[in-house]
C-alpha cells in the first residue's frame, strides 16, 4: 500500500512557519553550524535569512524543507509539526507543505517550458487528475510571469531570467503553503538582479504565498523583506524590519553588514538614566541620544555608529563646525559618484566615511572638520 500523504491547511490565526530552538551539528561534532534559531513567520509575509557565506542561513532553510535532518529543536507548518527532535517526528520532505526555487533552478532541460511548469501537478504532492485542467492552470501562471508565448520551447532555450521565472512558475503551481528560495538570483547579472528581485516581491504579493528567503546580498534583503533575519556565525544577530534594521541596528555586525557604518571604538562613557550615552572615544566626545539596550552607569566597551551620510565633511574653519564643535581632520581620499561623493578622513587614528550630495570641493590632503550630531550616532553595547 502506498503511504498517504500529510495533508496541511493552514487555519486563518496560525503562524505559516513556526522554528523553534533549531540546531543543527555535523558528524556527531560539538560544533554546530546553526544553534538557537527560533522565530516565525506570519502567513503570506516576505522574511529572508541574510548573513555572509557561512552563517548557517542555508542549512537553516535545508532544515525547514527537510533536506537536513536538525539535531535539536522544532518546526511548525500551519500549525502541524512537520519536525520534532525531541519526539523523532520527521515529515519527509515531499510531504511538507513547501515548494522550493534552489540557486541553480532545477529546471529540467529535456523538458519544454510547459512540461516544466506542469511536473508538480502530474506527480507532486497535490496531483491534478484532469490533463485539461493540468494545461489550463500551467498556462494562467506562465502567462502570469511572462512566460506564456514560450511555452513549447525547450527550456534551455530560455535566458537565466526567464529560467528563474520558470522555476517560480512551477513552483507556485505545486500550490504550497510555504515557498522556499535560495539564492536564486545570485547567478544573474547585477542589472537583471535588481530587476527580478521587483517582479519576484510582486509575484509573491499577487499569489500571496509565505515566503522564505535566503541572500547574502543587503540590498536584496532591505528591497524585498517584511521581515529580515541577520544571522552571524549559526546564530541570531536580530530579527526586524529592514527599517529598523538599518536604523536602529542592535550590534556592531548588524550595523557594518546592513549598508555600511563608522564604528568608533569607546573608551570610556556614561549611560545617563534619560536614555543618552556619553562616550569619549580617539576622535572625541560623543553624545548619543539613540542607544541600543543599556543600564545606566559607567561603560568601559562599546561603539559609537555613525552612517556615511550622517557624516558631514564641512570646511575647517566653517561657522557651523565651529559651533556645534566640529572634529578636526584630513580628507585621505576623494570620488564624485554621480548622486553623491564618497570622502574618507583620517582623524583619531580611524578612518571615518561619509557621503554627501553636491559637487566635489576636497581633495586629499585637505584639513577639513567633522560633524556628527547628537541625533545620528547610535552607542551599541557590542
């Protein structure tokens, strides 16, 4: 007798995804690749796993489609487990409700565009008995993406972007509950990168299927995501919004791979009871009214984060740096960039970055002071 299949509905007050406590290690080592991974997705939200090569954001993913088998921890589909290490529950992985678009795309080259797009249906774990019907719905989503005129031509025919619009195509039609995708723009050229990561968010907010996906790219992350999860060796760094990722990022790694940062090392500060941080650093005295979570008292570690364009490079002797106490410094190097100009000042023994809009009006060499005002330096404790 064949095994049935796991059916799963996802009830209308149920997270999509729930992860609980995931670990994950190799061989029987002590060492794990992801630990302590927990968080949830609510159902037809964007969440992405983003983090440098390594962290653990693919095995993560793995382990959600059941193509790893986690050492620790839980996994929740709409309510039913579909892993549960403490109770050896393990629902194969073509029995989760899932659909998975890899890096490579998986797509079949002895197959047309619409064999392809059809496989799910004819053999997955939501089979359609009627071959009209199997057609009829295979050509509403290909039309959806674009791909409908190509229909009857050989897959390998088709151009990287319209073979990552083939391998959404087919798997939204194994109508899952939870789509999963891996990198798979990574193979395509920058312009057409930025391209299909809008037509992908669109495609995902028209059918609205929750979905989980994994980048190492910032932009990606922040252009597309509801939710972002920065993960730093096999660990959580923070769950938030792109928005407040960027701007109220809670560490130093969060803050330098999210766009890029100054990090000033602390000597010694002050967290006043009203929330600012004080901090005396090699470049000078900070005042910072944003502070990632602190008690007041003395502090002996820490960052002051300033943004490139919270960065202002103004004259030496100009009124303003003269006034709210500007740091003096020497430009090390110069760029016009079209939008803006990137300026690098030595001060402090640090480099500091800043891009401002305008005309280029230094050079190297040139004294120049430094303004970073109160309201745009963050302390981050670590």
């Amino acid at each position: 007798m064949a095994a049935v299949a796991h059916e799963f509905t996802v009830p209308a007050d149920r997270e999509a995804v729930v992860v609980t406590d995931l670990a994950k290690a190799y061989g029987g080592s002590d060492a794990f690749a992801i630990e302590d991974i927990t968080f949830e997705v609510p159902q037809g939200q964007f969440l992405t796993l983003l983090g440098p090569s390594g962290c653990g954001k693919t095995t993560t993913l793995r382990c959600i489609a059941g193509l790893e088998r986690a050492t620790r921890g839980r996994i929740e589909m709409g309510g039913d487990v579909v892993f549960d290490a403490s109770s050896k529950r393990d629902v194969k992985t073509e029995d989760r409700p899932i659909a998975m678009v890899p890096q490579s795309y998986g797509i079949w080259p002895h197959m047309t565009v619409l064999e392809n797009a059809a496989f799910p249906m004819k053999y997955g774990r939501k089979r359609v008995k009627e071959k009209g019907d199997i057609r009829t719905r295979a050509m509403n989503v290909l039309e959806q993406v674009g791909l409908a005129d190509f229909a009857d031509r050989w897959s390998t025919r088709l151009s990287g972007g319209q073979q990552q619009r083939l391998a959404l195509a087919r798997a939204l039609l194994c109508d899952p509950d939870v789509l999963l995708l891996d990198e798979p723009l990574s193979n395509l050229d920058a312009k057409l990168r930025v391209r299909l990561r809008g037509e992908l968010r669109q495609f995902q907010q028209q059918f609205g299927v929750t979905s989980l996906y994994v980048t190492h790219d910032q932009a990606e992350a922040l252009a597309m995501s509801d939710t972002v999860i920065v993960m730093n060796q096999g660990k959580v760094e923070q769950i938030d919004s792109p928005e407040a990722l960027y701007n109220s990022p809670r560490t130093s790694f969060v803050a330098d791979f999210i766009g890029s940062a100054n990090l000033i090392p602390i000597e010694e500060g002050t967290a006043e009871a009203s929330g600012v941080v004080v901090a005396k650093t090699s470049v000078g005295q900070f005042r910072c009214e944003t502070v990632s979570t602190t008690t007041p008292g003395e502090l002996t570690s820490g960052f002051v984060c300033a943004r490139p364009e919270n960065v202002m490079v103004l004259p030496v002797h100009d009124e303003r740096a003269l006034a709210e106490g500007g740091i003096h410094a020497k430009v090390t190097a110069a760029e016009f960039l079209g939008d803006r100009v990137a300026i690098d000042v030595a001060v402090g023994g640090l480099t500091l970055s800043s891009s401002m809009p305008g005309p280029l009006r230094v050079q190297p060499g040139d004294e120049v002071a430094v303004l970073i005002r109160p309201g745009d330096c963050l302390y981050l404790d670590r």
